[in-house]
DNA sequence: CTACTCACG
DNA sequence: ACGTACGTGAGTAGT
C-alpha cells in the first residue's frame, strides 16, 4: 500500500501560527515568561493533520538562514524584509523540541530554503509512489502539485487549508503548476523581493503564460505580440524574467541527507511531549495527549444548602458569587433547575429553589452591598425575578469578557475560563452534552459543576477588571453596560402586546393570494415545481424558460434574488409573479406565522436582547427577532398587531435622526458637515450640493438627494467606488468623481477614513466614543480581500459602534427618568436608533419631552442630536 | 449544518 | 491587480 507522506514548511506555519494570534500575544506565555502562541498555534495544527492525514512518513522542513544559493545569485533576494519578532524567533528551538517530542524528524539544510527540502523529498516520494501532502503559508509552494502532491496552504491564520490540486489550480489561475514559475518570473514577487518584467501583474503574466506555455517560448516568439508598450518592456526585461523564473523556481534535487526511510513517523513519545507541554504551560494539549483519559474532572469542594444550614450562606463574604442554572437558553422559560452561591472560602450549591425565599437569605441576596458576581447578569436577572428575587449584579462576567474582546462572547463559563487559561472548569457542553442528548446528569456530577462555577467566577473576576481598566473600559462596563443589563431585563420581562386575530386575519387574506399566485406561477413554467427552493427556481427560470443567467451565487448556482429579478422582469412575466410570490411569503411565513409562534401565554412577546453579541456593540435580538419588523410596504401591516397593553393606552416611538453621520461629523471634526447640521440643514441634499456643485438647496433634484443619500451611506460603510457604483445604478467612475466630490467637501472625512485605518494598522483595534473596543486581526493581512475588509470595518466600526453608544446611555437614563417622573410609561424595545414605549395617552405630553431632553442630550457632541417621534394606536400608526 | 434569501437599522 | 458596501436573525431546502 502506498504511503502518505506529510511535508511541513516549518518556518512558514511558524510565522503563520505566529501573526494569527499576535494580537492576544501577552495571554500565550509560560512561566518563564517565553511566549508560546506560535508553538500553540503549530501544535493545533499539527494534531489536526495528524488526525486527518494519518500519514506513516513527516518531514517538518525549516530554512537555514539567510544566505543561499539564491542570495548567491541575486544579492536582493528577500531583501528589505523586516527582522523576524524576537517573540517568534523565541519559540523556533521549542517547535523544534516539540517536533522531537511527537517524534517528527525536521531538518535544515545550508544554503537552501525548506521549500527546496521539500520538493526534493515529494520527487522522492512520488518516485516511490507514496501520496504527498504538503503543508505551507505560502502560496508559491503550489507550483508543486501534481497527481501524486497535493498542496495544502493555510487560510485564516492556521486554522483553514485550502487543497490545490493540478486541477484546482487550473481553476483557480486558469494555468499548470508547473506554469506558476512562469508566471511568477513574469510578475516578480516584492515579498521575496525580486523584479518582473515591469507594469506586468498576475493578469497580464497568466494571460502571457496561458498564450505562450513558458517564458522560454514567449521570448522565442516575441515577434508574434502585437508593437506595445508592454512587448517593449517584456523586451527591456528579459534577463529579469529568466532570473526571477530560476529564483521562484523550487529545486527538486537539493542535496538532502534524509531518505524516506528516515522520516518514518510512529506516534509521539507522550513522556517527552508531557513534559514540553507542561513546561510551555500549554495545558489544553497536555490535556489532548492522554492526561485526557487519565485525568478526572477538576473536583470542587461544596456543601448542599438547605434549611438547617442557611445561615452558613449569610457569613459568605464579597465578592459573591451567585448563578441559577438552566439546561435551556430560553431563561423566559427554561426550568430553573438549581441555583449556586459562593466566596472565595465556600460553595454552597442546592436544587431547592424554596430555600430562596428564606426571608434573610432572600434579603441578603437582594442587598446591593453584596456585590454578585455572575455569568450573564441579564438572564440571572430575568430568572430570578420569576422566582420574585430581585437581584442587580455588581459585576457580570460575560459582559466583561465582551467588552474586552467582542469576540470573546461564549455564552458558556468554562469556554471563557479557559480562554483566560483557566481550566479548572469543564464547559457546559462537556457535562450536560449538547443538542438532543443535553441533560442534567446525576446530582453529584451536577453540583460539582455549579461548585465549580462558582469557584471560577470567583477566581476569575479580578483579573476581568484589570483588564477592563487597563483597556480604559471600566467606566463603560460600570455605568451603562451593568445598568443597560437590568434594563434590558425589565423590558424583555414586560414584552410587547401582540393582538393574534390581527395576524390571523392578515394570514387568510395572503394564504388566498399565496394560491392564486402559486397557479399563476405553475401555469407560467408549465409545471408545478417548489417556488421556495432557489435551485428549483434557477432551473425552471434558467433552463426551462432559458431566461439569461445574470449572477452565480459563490458554490456556483444560479442566485435567483431580489436583484437578479428585478432586471429579469421585462424578460418574462413570471418573474413579477414570483417576485410578488416571494414578498408575500416572507411576511407570513418569518412575519404573520412566524410571530404567532412566538407569543406567549401572556398575549406577549418576549424577545431576548444578546447584549454580548455585535462586533460594533450594537444589540441583536432573537426568539423572536424584534429589530427586524416590516418597516415599509406590505409587511408593515404587520406592526398593526403590536398594540399597547392597556385600554386608552398609545404605543409611543422616538428615533435618532441620522444619529450615525452625527457621529461621524463629530468624530471627524469636519467643519462643513458639522455646520450642515448645527444649522439644522437636510443633510442629503447639503451633500447633494456640495458633490454636484450647486449654487443653492433649490437646485438639488430628488435624483441628486437619493444618490447624496446613498453616498452618505456609503461613506459610513467604508465606501468604494464599487459597491457605490453599484448601490445607484451608476458607472464606477461617475462613483469614483461622486466620492472625490465627497471628501473635498468634507475634507476631515477623508483624514478621518485614513487615520482609522492607520490607528487599526498600528494598535490591532478600533474604539468607539466611550472607548468600546473591536481588534481587527486581519488589518495587516497580505489577503486583500481580508484586508480591504477590516479596513472597511475599521472605518465603520467607530461610528456604528459609538451611535450604539449613545442609544445605550439613553435606555438607561430613560429608564430612571420615567420612574423618577412616577409616570406609567415603560420601555418596551430598542431598535438600534429607536425606542419603542407604551403609556397612558395622558401622558403622552410629557412622554414627549423626556425623551426629548433625555434622548438629546445623552451625550455631548460638537453637533446637536435630534429625535423625531410619533404615537398612535399601534406600532404600525406610531410611525 | 450550510446555503440562500430577505427582513431590519 | 485583487473584489466590495457596515451590522444583524429567521425560514426553507437540501446535503
């Protein structure tokens, strides 16, 4: 049988390992202070491929140094590079030490690059007939690939491999493999620093490439290419190609001293890795090797609380850490199975939620003085308050992970804990299981987790906080995100009032359209087919009907949305047909049906807010979804059966005016777009005049106000000439003269875009006016669609995340102001630049002016904020 | 469990 | 030259 032999570029997947967690760098060190997060990253991988591969021959091939024969033949070769991070260099002897350890051979070779290493032994390999797999960051190594060799390169730090094949690389550069160093003598490579032929890129050199088959007969037939200035250049810069073709070119005869026979590979030596791991302070791998069977689960030590020893509980001492645990997420509903309370001395842990009423006990549980500590303040505060205990947490853990790194938002404790390297505390997963075989197990097991909670949250909290305020976040996680959370609470617990006969009715009336529709459709194909299915449709629009396929979709199927039918519409009548299919049958079913579902017993809906999800810190809202509601068209119908809870009551909204590019105005400091709305101008049309140079507002057509407006947008999203482009209907460069037109009127605009990208560039993040902070780990990637992506989020992130912000203090200051006022009205939902209350219609007037006074002034920017609102009956008319 | 589509700001 | 708007959640099909 042949064998599968595993070829690893080891300086590569080191410095790939390296960059993927550079920003969360200090968090990867032993005791020695050595960082480990390449060796981590590395060793993730390797056990990965290990598993997957289970390869019976590996070779981990490493660069030398810096001089080889390439530098001897040309002195610039991979010149100008910066110098390796002494973080990184560190840890090359230790992967080296653990490669040992999983008893993997690696070698270096003088004069050569790994690259050279490895094609040497996959001819040797292939020559044998073994299949080859090999493993880099770096995507010249492609130039490998044959039948035999299949060459996986990491995507997205190490944790993706994409597998080029021959085939896969003729599909993807339309070229052989062995046409990469053609191409690549063509272009040049400024990372390995060496020239091309100039003004050629890899379009031009692939389209050469493809013409000729090599650089060797495109030279021998230059005479054929039409007088250019190109052919001028492929002329001057002949000896450069030649050159950079033999430099790109892998070697596959380097004098390598391993055979295959010395690369055999039998399984780790779990003594010697042990001991590395221990020492490198990795404890999830020690944990992988086979400490995993041997090692039990962390044992805490925790007493039952109960009648006769409740007292105890009362001698606990702050910081108190306090959970009721629920198998379900749903905390609206889910049975409160048990609760734990602990200190940093004891745990006491117990399923007899009757012990919570102990009037002392329940008391003290309630005294602000008591500083809980909790995993999710939200969702202990909405349990508890359905067991009439009502408890505001000092500090929430969660919510804290969160805002140091949004991306850190596991709704699970011990995910988190070991995040933070401690790994005293299984996940839930591990100990209820997860999906359909999730249960409680039995109640030693149980009260040993929630012990262990506790314990964690204890162990956990200070370290939180430093952070917190080393980040400059204390005060954003103290006064709004602990008090929004109790807010948030109390709205989700009211709900909003949802009238079911209203939805019905509407349901009827589509359900009769949705037929009439559906046998128009079927009569127009011919046949009776699934209109929900997209790939059914494709094939009745594409095929049957043969209609001109406008869009793929990324797997390579026809799209069939919104945007592709649109322009198919003159083409046949179905296409109306299914378009109007298509509006119907979203409101009724995510909307008319879908809401009917979600009502609950009460004749409300209560919606959870995920407080710890956005990247931006914006909120979302799921179960059901209440940010989403039909705003326009048909489906706004829908809002008509939100209704207020009682009789002679309205349904009050109050939204920021364009809270985002206040923002913007005032984070930029732009002194045109400030004065637009400090003197209370429209701010589309002011843009609408300055991008087409207008005299006076008299001029701006509606036209020039819904292209301004979508620029406007644009700049908020990161704009590009493109997606702009495309937004409104115009040619890339009228897009590219509206931005120009853009950013010389608002000339700090401009500075602004740039300065983002150069903080994300220089610091890994960006922050929002309260100092929210979002890391973008791919602003320095060499990926362009990664980068251009961060750079684009980098712009938007602070003003997205700022005007979320804002909205935030308002809740929470609306909230205290309505119960300082002693009025009726409450709070009910927030959707993004909008609240949403229900009152007394007598106190509308008031209701008015505090949220006014209230909305306006939650912060103080260099632009005044505005709010419009509206009442009415229901959702639908309070608009 | 992923892909597609479409609802919102 | 590269391929694009930013942030979400839910329903349905189809593997």
């Amino acid at each position: 049988m042949a064998d599968t032999v595993l070829l690893i570029d080891g300086n590569s997947i080191a410095f790939r390992a390296f960059f993927a967690t550079i920003n969360s760098l200090d968090r990867f060190t032993n005791h020695a202070g050595v960082h480990t997060n390449a060796i981590f990253g590395f060793n993730n991988m390797l056990d990965i491929l290990l598993k997957q591969v289970e390869p019976s021959k590996v070779l981990v091939a490493f660069d030398a140094g810096k001089t080889t024969f390439r530098t001897e033949k040309y002195g610039d070769y991979k010149g100008g590079r910066q110098k390796t991070a002494s973080e990184l260099l560190e840890q090359m002897p230790l992967i080296k030490q653990m490669l040992d350890g999983y008893g993997i051979e690696h070698y270096e070779l003088k004069n050569w690059e790994a690259d050279d290493i490895i094609g040497t032994m996959a001819k040797q390999a292939e020559a044998a007939g073994d299949d080859v797999i090999v493993v880099t960051g770096d995507r010249d190594l492609t130039q490998l690939a044959t039948e035999k060799t299949t060459v996986a390169v990491t995507v997205h730090g190490v944790q993706e491999l994409e597998e080029y094949t021959p085939k896969y690389v003729e599909e993807k550069l339309g070229i052989t493999p062995n046409q990469i160093i053609d191409m690549k003598g063509l272009m040049g490579d400024t990372s390995d620093n060496y020239p091309g032929v100039q003004k050629v890129g890899e379009k031009t050199a692939i389209k050469l490439v493809k013409q000729f088959g090599s650089i060797e007969n495109l030279y021998d037939n230059i005479d054929t290419l039409k007088t250019s200035k190109m052919k001028e250049h492929l002329i001057e810069d002949k000896d450069k190609a030649i050159m950079s073709k033999d430099l790109a070119t892998i070697r596959r005869n380097a004098p390598v001293e391993k055979s295959l026979d010395d690369i055999g590979y039998s399984g780790p030596n779990v003594e010697v890795l042990r001991d590395f791991f221990t020492d490198m302070g990795m404890k999830g791998a020690l944990a992988k090797i086979g400490g995993a069977e041997e090692k039990p689960a962390p044992k805490a030590k925790w007493s039952v609380l109960s009648a006769a020893n409740i007292g105890d509980a009362l001698k606990l001492k702050s910081p108190v850490a306090f959970g009721l645990e629920m198998l379900d997420d749903n905390y609206h509903n889910a049975a409160i199975s048990a609760f734990y309370v602990g200190d940093a001395d004891q745990t006491f842990v117990s399923a007899d939620l009757s012990l919570l009423d102990d009037l002392e006990f329940h008391m003290w549980l309630e005294d602000p003085a008591r500083e809980l500590t909790v995993f999710d303040a939200k969702r202990m505060i909405v349990a508890a308050a359905r067991l009439q205990l009502n408890i505001r947490p000092a500090c929430d853990e969660l919510l804290a992970s969160y805002l140091l790194d949004p991306d850190d938002n596991s709704a699970d404790l011990g995910t988190m804990a070991r995040r933070r390297s401690y790994l005293e505390l299984p996940s839930d997963a591990e100990v209820y299981g997860k999906g359909a075989k999730r249960k409680q197990p039995e109640d030693d097991v149980f009260y040993n987790h929630l012990a262990l909670k506790s314990q964690a949250l204890l162990k956990l909290r200070a370290g939180l906080l430093t952070d917190l305020e080393k980040q400059g976040e204390t005060d954003l996680f103290t006064n709004l995100e602990m008090p929004l959370a109790g807010v948030l609470a109390k709205m989700e617990m009211r709900g909003i009032k949802l009238e079911p006969d209203t939805l019905a009715e509407m349901g009827k009336n589509f359900e009769g359209s949705l037929a009439v529709m559906e046998q128009d459709i079927y009569r127009e194909a011919g046949h009776e087919f699934n209109i929900n299915s997209p790939k059914q449709l494709g094939t009745v629009l594409f095929e049957d009907l043969g209609l001109p396929a406008v869009k793929k979709t990324k797997t390579g199927n026809y799209s069939t949305n919104v945007e592709v039918l649109e322009q198919l519409q003159s083409a046949h009548p179905i296409v109306k047909d299914i378009l109007s299919w298509r509006e119907l049958s979203k409101i009724q079913s995510t909307y008319v049906n879908g809401l009917q579902k979600a009502l609950q017993p009460d004749g409300r809906i209560h919606t959870r807010y995920l407080q710890t999800l956005t990247q931006t810190g914006r909120l979302s809202s799921i179960d059901p979804n209440m940010q989403n509601i039909p705003a326009r068209g048909t489906g706004k119908q829908v809002r008509k059966a939100f209704v207020p809870s009682h009789k002679d009551w309205i349904i009050y909204s109050s939204d920021y005016s364009q809270i985002e590019l206040r923002v913007l105005a005032h984070i930029s400091g732009d002194e045109n777009m400030r004065e637009a709305f400090r003197e209370g101008r429209d701010i589309h049309a002011n843009t609408a005049m300055k991008i087409f140079n207008l005299k006076s507002p008299d001029e701006v057509t509606p036209d020039m106000r819904r292209q301004a407006k979508a620029t406007n947008f644009g700049i908020v999203y990161g704009i590009s000439d493109f997606g702009l482009a495309r937004n409104i209907g115009i040619t890339r460069t009228q897009a590219k003269q509206f931005i120009e037109g853009y950013f010389n009127q608002y000339p700090k605009v401009h500075e602004y875009m740039d300065k983002m990208v150069e903080v994300a560039k220089k610091q890994g993040y960006v922050e929002t006016i309260l100092h929210r902070r979002r890391y973008l780990h791919d602003i320095n990637s060499r990926n362009f669609n990664l980068r251009s992506f961060a750079e684009r989020t980098a712009m938007n992130t602070p003003i997205q995340g700022s005007a979320a912000d804002i909205i935030k203090i308002a809740m929470v200051r609306m909230d205290k102001a309505l119960k300082d006022a002693k009025l009726q009205a409450r709070m009910l939902l927030q959707v993004h630049d909008e609240l949403i209350f229900e009152a007394p219609a007598s106190e509308l007037e008031e209701l008015k002016k505090l949220t006014a006074s209230v909305m306006d002034s939650a912060i103080k920017l260099a632009v005044p904020l505005k709010v419009d609102s509206h009442a009415g009956d229901n959702w639908f008319d309070a608009k």
